[in-house]
C-alpha cells in the first residue's frame, strides 16, 4: 500500500495566495501521485494575531508577525495547534505521515504513532540574518519564538527544507539531528510546467527582474549601478522590473510595479514578461529560495543571480545554466550581464541548459517523489 500522507498548512490548502501558491502545487503534486489522504486548513484568528503583534511601523509589524515574536505569540500558537488537531483528526487514520508546511502549529503529541513532518522555505535562525531584518536578535520575545521553533523542530520526525542551504541552518544553527533533515527541493510558480517560446527574438537585449519584498535586500540598488554600465555598452538594453515600484526609473528601466498573479490576466501579464525577456537577473543579498529563478529557467532563460545568503545560488550552474557574482558588486552584475547581452548564441545556449536542469531535477512531481521517498525511509528507520 503506498504511503498516504496528510496535509496541513495555514491557510487554504490549494489557494494560489497560501505560501505563494507553494502548498496548492505540493499537496497537488502528492495527491496526482496518488499519496495525499487529504489537506487540511490550520488558520485561527489571523487577523486577530494581526492586531495582537502591531507595531506603528509597518515593516516591523510584517516581520513581528512573520517571525512570531510578539508578546502573545505563544498562546496563539497553542490555540491554532489545537484547532488543527481537531481539524485532522477525522482523516488521521487513514493516513501513515503529517506533512505540515511552515512551523505554524505543533501537531506532534496528537499525530502519534504516525510521522510528524515538515516542509520548508526557511526558518526563523535564518530569517534573522536577513539584511533587512528590524527584530532585536537578544529581545526576549524574539528569543522565546526561536525556542519554540527549537523544541518543535526537535520533536519532529522529519523535517524536509527546500535546499541544501537550510538543511544546513537546520542543523547548524538550531543544532537538529542531521540524520532526520533532507532536502527535496521545490518546483516553479506554474500549475502546469510551461513550454518556452518557439522563436524568442534573442537579439532583443531585454533583461528582467521579478521580486516583491525589499528592493535594497534583493540586490537592487546594485542592479540600477549596473544597468548603468549595460547601456553604455548596449545602449538599446531595457531592464523590466515586476514587484517595485521606482519613483524616478533610469533611462531604458520600466517598473511595471507588482502585478498580482491571482488573476489569469495577471499571470498572462507576467508570462509574457518571461517570453520576452533574453536574460533573468536577480542578484539578492538574502533569498530563502528563489522560486523566481526556477520560473525563468522554466521558460528557458539564462540566470544572473548572486552568491548572497540563501538557497537560490542553488538554481544556478554558474557558466552553465547563468552566472553567478558576488553580492553587492555592481561591476561584475554588470559585466555577466554585457556578456548575455552582446551574445544571443550563449544566452540561447544557457537558457536551453537552464531548462534542462529544471525539468531534471526542480519540478512539483520529482519534489513529492523525493519526500515520499524520504517518508518512507524514516518509517522504516523508526
């Protein structure tokens, strides 16, 4: 009998708008394999939780909340956790595994004797070494939640991150046994895998970036600098950027600002965007995982990203499938970024290997090959 696993996340399990559309394509992809017993929604009280963790600037209420550090974050969590349990109960057993996604809610106690897992594009040890990050890393409260995350991370059976990166943090920086953390990955934004344009105008040179969040921690202050130095040497260069808006946009820079994917227009928008292009840069600082350079590859682009903090360098064979430089250096962004530009026979070349890759290693069915496989061989360990 093949393993059937449950899944929980907070919020609908299916909504494109639930961890960016991450659950709907993890849970699709275990379910078409014939795995998924059932998916069920943890949220509790979120605007309420919203109000509890307000702070008057807006940025360090977005990442008290995210992080989980406010002063009744604790309680909240316990009543979501039992909201859940009451929530899975009926369609525990029929199931073998709990895969939750995110640490929002600790169904372990309740799960037993079947597995307790969890997926994941990061953690809160590596969420503070954001550039970006306005938390006080010795606060109390900030403390308290990554003790939470500690003892529930502990306790777990199996604990599944998105790259190789945060199978590292698991284990370095929160000190969890190596031996139950496995990466397996992730897929593209796309319900379904797209094909690349038959005939993309390569000598078009057509540059884009797609990012919402911080503009200064997803390297753009750095890109600007070297749009700069790319026109003066391809003066017919344009730079799209999807996510940001730019109150005074350089010469040959449009901001399309975000445009939400949650509409089929919205999503026609931005594949056209991705079919147009002739390279893909995205030179973070910080990025948990960079579902983005994945979406370009799809589409059969060359990457320009940056050895910053984060799983995304992961996305990128450097000379291969993209480049990769160093974060925050504007000259050499710059230089890679000529080098596609001034050359369509490399860029086409990288941008069919970068697809390639993609399709062999990075999308939603090999993602749940890889955690039923990883399931399987706890449960035969314990």
């Amino acid at each position: 009998m093949p393993t059937r696993i449950l899944g929980v996340v907070d919020g609908a399990p299916f909504s494109p708008l639930t961890f960016s559309g991450i659950s709907r394509r993890l849970f699709g992809a275990l379910r078409d394999r014939g795995s998924l017993t059932g998916a069920v929604d943890a949220r509790y009280a979120r605007r309420a939780a919203l109000a509890l963790s307000f702070h008057p600037d807006r940025r360090r209420w977005r990442q008290r909340y995210d992080s989980g550090s406010w002063p009744l974050a604790g309680p909240v969590r316990a009543r979501r956790s039992a909201v859940a349990r009451r929530r899975t109960a009926g369609l525990l057993p029929h199931s073998d595994a709990v895969l939750q996604v995110g640490a929002y809610v600790d169904l372990v106690d309740a799960v037993r004797p079947r597995l307790s897992c969890s997926y994941h594009d990061g953690n809160l040890a590596a969420y503070l070494r954001r550039r970006d990050t306005l938390l006080d890393h010795s606060a109390p409260s900030v403390r308290r939640a990554l003790d939470r995350e500690r003892r529930l991370y502990e306790r777990l059976d199996l604990i599944l991150p998105m790259s190789e990166w945060l199978r590292r943090s698991f284990i370095e920086d929160l000190g969890i046994d190596p031996e139950k953390v496995v990466a397996v990955g992730g897929g593209p934004n796309f319900d379904t895998l797209p094909e690349p344009p038959t005939e993309r105008a390569w000598d078009r040179p057509r540059l884009l970036f797609v990012g919402k969040g911080s503009w200064e921690r997803k390297g753009g202050p750095e890109l600007l600098r070297a749009f700069a130095e790319v026109r003066a040497a391809v003066p017919g260069a344009e730079l799209w950027v999807v996510g940001q808006k730019l109150a005074d946009a350089p010469p040959g820079v449009t901001a399309f600002g975000p445009i939400s994917r949650d509409t089929p227009e919205g999503e026609r928008r931005v594949r056209r965007l991705y079919e147009e292009a002739t390279a893909f840069v995205l030179p973070s600082h910080f990025e948990p995982y960079g579902v983005v350079l994945m979406e370009a590859s799809a589409m059969g682009l060359p990457c320009v990203t940056a050895a910053g903090d984060g799983g995304a360098v992961e996305h990128v064979e450097d000379d291969v499938t993209g480049f990769v430089v160093p974060a925050g250096d504007a000259d050499a962004l710059a230089d890679r970024l000529v080098r596609l530009l001034v050359d369509p026979a490399l860029a086409a070349r990288m941008g069919a290997a970068a697809r390639a890759r993609l399709v062999e290693r990075s999308t939603w069915p090999a993602v749940a090959d890889r955690i039923v496989a990883a399931i399987e061989a706890r449960r035969a360990a314990t």
